[in-house]
C-alpha cells in the first residue's frame, strides 16, 4: 500500500494525465548493512550489481568483523528501479560501503533527491560516514535498521539516540530481504522528503516506526 504522501509527491505541480516523475534515491549504509540485498529484493527490473569476490588483499584493510560470512563486495554501485505509483517512480543507486571506494559517492549522489542510510547494529559504528556525509550535504535521509536473523533487536528510539540523530530523522526497522519490507522503507523516505520541504505536512509527524 502507497501512502497518501507518496501519492501527493506524484500529483504535484502535474497535470494527472502528466509525465511520469521520476527521481534519483541513494542507498548507502556500512560493509554488509545489506544495500546491494535491498536494491535487489526491490527492483522491478533485474538489478545491475558490482560485486567481485574478498580476496586476501583485503585483509588488514577490510573489517568483516560481524559479517565474516560475507564472500563479495559491491566495487562501483548496485542500480535497481521501483514504480511507487501509476506516476512516481523511483531509481536506485547502491553506494560502495568500504572507505577506499568512498571517492564514487559524490558522483552517485549528485541529483539524489534523498538517501536510505541501512544500519547494522552488530556495526553500528559504521553508519556515521554515511550519515555525516547526507548531513553535510544537506540531503534527507531515513536510517533503516536492517534486522538480522539471531541478532537482537532494538527500539528504534534508543538507535537515534545511539547514532545522535537530529530531531526529526526518521528510524525504522526492516527486513531488506522482504520486498515489502523495503517498499515501506522508501515510502517513509518519500514522506521524510516531503516533510523536509514542508515542515507544515503531516508526514513531519513521527521521527520513528517500523517496517516489517
């Protein structure tokens, strides 16, 4: 289900027989948060992935501590595609999430109407470079807690206080592995994006929620 504020972004300043409208979201976040499974669980199209294999270079250099399990690592971007409504669709764009490839994101978010910043609480740490740089930028952007399996589960609350988020950051917890979980994850972000350009809108409401 579409909320209304995702419907109204659609509507406005178009004729309803109008072109589509499309915008650029970027989904970012530390090593293994689970970015390049969002953008594939999502996608309507067959995403494009940039993964290559770990290898022994990369030790010393890439911390796998609490994801030693994972075998490969976006190198460039993930790009996937999602229609929210009949006229608003959305592009995606995975950013690379070890430090020495840190240098693509400006030319990934440049046009980015707002950003998913996916969160590990296994690895919390790892979420501030993301959102420092969305902050810095001046780009609104959710946390999306991605819940893992065996992993405790937090109070979206007690995260934004964790990650020191301003008032008004939206937190929410999901399962990037579930398309609808991901779906509300980028609707809360359509309604946050709406709310940053007018405070008065009734998606300002309610910095916190779940979608699961």
């Amino acid at each position: 289900m579409v909320s209304a504020g995702a419907d109204q972004w659609a509507r406005q300043g178009t004729d309803p027989s109008g072109p589509l409208v499309t915008t650029k979201i970027l989904v970012a976040g530390g090593f293994g948060a689970g970015k390049t499974t969002m953008v594939g669980s999502i996608s309507e199209i067959r995403p494009l992935v940039t993964e290559e294999e770990l290898t022994d270079r990369g030790v010393g250099v890439d911390d796998v501590a609490g994801v030693d399990r994972k075998s490969t690592t976006t190198v460039a971007m993930d790009f996937g595609r999602i229609t929210l409504t009949e006229r608003l669709v959305l592009y995606l764009f995975g950013t690379p999430g070890q430090e020495r490839f840190w240098f693509m994101w400006d030319e990934l978010a440049y046009g980015a109407l707002g950003a998913v910043v996916l969160a590990d609480t296994r690895r919390l740490r790892d979420s501030f470079p993301s959102i420092d740089y969305f902050e810095q930028r001046g780009t609104p952007f959710v946390v999306a807690v991605n819940c893992f399996d065996g992993v405790r589960t937090h109070r979206a609350q007690d995260i934004a206080i964790a990650l020191d988020l301003d008032p008004g950051i939206p937190v929410v917890l999901c399962d990037v592995r579930s398309k609808e979980s991901a779906k509300q994850v980028l609707i809360r972000l359509v309604e946050h994006v709406l709310a940053w350009a007018d405070p008065g809108h009734p998606g300002a409401g309610g910095a916190v929620g779940e979608a699961r």
